[in-house]
C-alpha cells in the first residue's frame, strides 16, 4: 500500500509540474550553445586609411565601411583572391609576442550569442554556403529557439590559443565571451547547465575553456559537451596547406594565392600533427628528406615559412599536449571510412606543386588517430565520462548536414535532456 501511494504522489508531482509548464514546450530543454569550427561564421572588416593595397584592383574598396570578409564569393575571382588574402592575413608581432590583423584592416564577428551568422556563410548564396543551418533546424524540431534556449559562439578562428606566458588577445577574449554566454544561457533558463555542442576547431577552443575554469564552475554550468569531427591532434592535411595551399573545396581558387594568407593564421599552426600522436612516422616525404611531426620546425623552414618556427616552437607546441579531462561528460561523433590525407610526397617541383597523396582512414579532413585521440587518452579513466560514435560514410563537414549524423546528434541531446524526467521519477 506504502508503495503504491508511494507512485502515486511522484505521478501527482510530475502532473502538477507538468502543469506548471515546467515540461511542457522548450521550458524542460538545457540550453545549448554551438560553437563553430574554422571559417564557420562570417567575419566583417572594414578598412581604415592605413590600409596599403597591393594593388590597384585592391584599391576599390570604400574605406570605413563594414563588409563581409568571410565568406565573400570574390574570393573565386583571381585578382580579388589576392585582395581577400592580403586582408585575412595575420602578423606576428614579436615585441607583443602575439598576432595581430594586417595595417589598416579592423575585423569584427557579427551576432555573437545568435545562431544566425553559423547559419550561413553568406545568406545570399544559402544553397552552396550552408553550414549549421540544417542541424539548428534539427535543434528547432525539439522545441530550440535561437536567443532562447539556442545560442551560437561565432569567433575569428584566424586566431588561436598559446601556451601559458604567452598573450593571445584575441582568442583568450573569445574564451572569456564564451564563458559568459555559457553563464548567460544558464541564468535565463532557470539556472539549468548547459550542453555545448562544437564542431571541428571549435572543440580545441571548448575543452580548454573547460581547463581553464574552476571543477566547480563546470559542475554548475556545463551539462555536457558534444564534439563533433574534433581535430584533438592536428591533420596532415594542415601540411598541406602550409607546403602548397588549400582551396577548401572553394572552385576557381589557386592555392598559391592563399598560401601565405593561410600560412599566416595562428589557429592553422594549432592544427599541424601533434608528435604526442602521430609519432614519427613519415608524413611528408619530400626529394630530400622526409618530416615525422616531430620535424615541424624543420618542415616550416623548409617550406620557406621560417617565421612560423617561433611561434610554433614557444606558443603553440606546449599547447598540444594540453588535452586535459574537463571531468563533465564529454561525447565525441566522429565519422569515418573517408579517404584522408595520411602521408604528402613532393617531387622535384618542390612544395610549389599538389603533391601526390596516399590516403588512411578519417573523416576526409582529419585523420583517425586525432579524432580518437581522446579515446585513447582517458579511456582508462572512471572520472572522466567519455563516449566516442563514430558514423560510417560521413566527412568532417556533411557531419551538420548527413541525415544519420543529424539523427544521431538530436538523439543524444534528447538523451541528455531526457534524464531530468528520469532521475525525478
């Protein structure tokens, strides 16, 4: 009899919530916080007079104005290319020991805390530059509403994080703004944690927010993390781009033209292989010598990058080794069975040339041994949660947009929010 009053008065408590709209629409949901991964939210600039083109072609541009940087679909067009490059590009300056914009170019991430600039690189091609559009409607299907119980963390992923005793500006502040917003998120929904979904880079950025704050400021804000397609340990494909250029897929583009603009980024350093990973095997094989991930200074002088060697060496080498368990339960879906990037070979041409590739296993961008890397790290340890999917069939990028992978995505959130009804009951 004490049992059944027992059910009795719990389905009374939960009736009486439900009543209270406690359960009821978007109110019984934790919110969450997506969080891109590099080149996936726009970026504005505007140029002051202290902007030198290099060109006359560069010059037609109105200065003081704001515009869309990325994506900007002239980047397709030759001479434009080198217009876009020049204003992307970073500048390590060694008196500040930290990276700063090009002279005259002023940089801004619109729509911080919204979802709408993660939608779309550019609203007006939304066919060819769909990003997180398809999983934000997937998120809205749940009862997910943007500026509600959705938000979105755009940042300027040219920028990076450095190892401790040294400054980085731009990316430490992204990391106080995310902070804030995940604080922000909790407080106006009732004080729940919150679930941050990233993709890509934005997972490097994610877990050490998470390393760099208090076990009991996670315990009270962070419900739980979900990484999708995280490069823990770099690609091969970061090779690539730093020996000859890499278009993205974008058609038209010569790699040559935006080699020295993606050579510059402080976040594509981050993205080199980690030796604690890859070890010393071979990844590029030149016709004079070969480089494991250990030989990365060697490999940028060798490429004609020797600027690089210092920033890589002081600010961002200790930086790979930080993969610390945040100690909140932490999923990673991956996918796989795609043909990636695994060693480069360059023939007498030098690195001016596509090299030839021989391709492993990954998710077309990054390799399995980084997306898993985290797997074989904590897997042996009980206090730290930790779950690995991995999705046949499906890349780095189709990961936002394949229907398995969006199904497989909603069904862990609603797994997650599916646990406040059942630790009541």
């Amino acid at each position: 009899m004490k049992e059944e009053m027992g059910l009795v008065w719990v389905v009374a408590m939960a009736l009486m919530l439900q009543s209270c709209h406690v359960w009821s629409g978007s109110s019984n949901l934790y919110p969450v916080v997506l969080v891109p991964g590099s080149g996936g939210n726009q970026l504005e600039g505007r140029l002051t007079e202290a902007y030198r083109p290099s060109s006359l072609v560069c010059r037609r541009w109105d200065h003081g104005r704001w515009f869309r940087l990325w994506f900007d679909p002239s980047v397709i067009v030759g001479p434009l290319t080198k217009c876009f490059a020049e204003r992307m590009t970073l500048y390590y300056d060694p008196a500040l020991d930290d990276y700063r914009n090009a002279p005259g170019v002023e940089t801004r991430v619109p729509y911080f805390g919204s979802t709408q600039s993660l939608l779309y690189l550019d609203p007006h091609l939304k066919h060819i530059t769909a990003y997180m559009a398809p999983l934000v409607e997937s998120l809205e299907e749940l009862g997910y509403i943007d500026g509600h119980n959705l938000f979105g963390a755009p940042y300027d992923f040219r920028y990076g994080l450095a190892a401790e005793g040294h400054p980085s500006r731009v990316g430490t502040q992204f990391l106080n703004n995310l902070k804030q917003l995940v604080e922000n998120a909790s407080s106006s929904n009732g004080g729940n944690p919150v679930i941050i979904v990233s993709h890509s880079l934005g997972g490097l950025f994610v877990l050490h927010l998470l390393n760099r704050t208090t076990p009991s400021w996670r315990n009270k804000f962070i419900k739980h993390f979900i990484a999708l397609s995280a490069p823990w340990g770099g690609t091969v494909q970061e090779m690539l781009t730093f020996a000859s250029g890499y278009t993205l897929g974008v058609p038209l583009v010569e790699p040559l033209l935006v080699r020295g603009e993606q050579r510059s980024s402080e976040s594509n350093l981050w993205l080199l292989p980690s030796p604690k990973l890859f070890g010393r095997k071979p990844l590029v094989i030149a016709q004079n010598r070969s480089y494991s991930a250990f030989d990365m200074p060697e490999f940028l002088e060798d490429i004609g990058f020797k600027e690089g060697v210092y920033p890589y060496k002081a600010r961002i080498l200790p930086l790979m080794d930080r993969l610390i368990m945040p100690e909140v339960p932490v999923t990673c879906i991956i996918g796989s069975g795609i043909k990636t990037p695994e060693t480069l070979f360059y023939g007498r041409e030098g690195f001016d040339k596509q090299p030839d590739i021989i391709y492993g296993d990954g998710d077309g961008t990054v390799n399995m041994v980084s997306l898993l890397a985290l797997e074989s790290l904590w897997s042996n340890v009980t206090r730290q949660p930790f779950k690995v999917t991995k999705i046949p069939q499906v890349s780095h990028t189709s990961v936002l947009n394949d229907d398995l992978a969006l199904r497989e995505i909603v069904r862990e959130i609603t797994d997650i929010n599916s646990r406040v009804l059942r630790s009541f009951v």
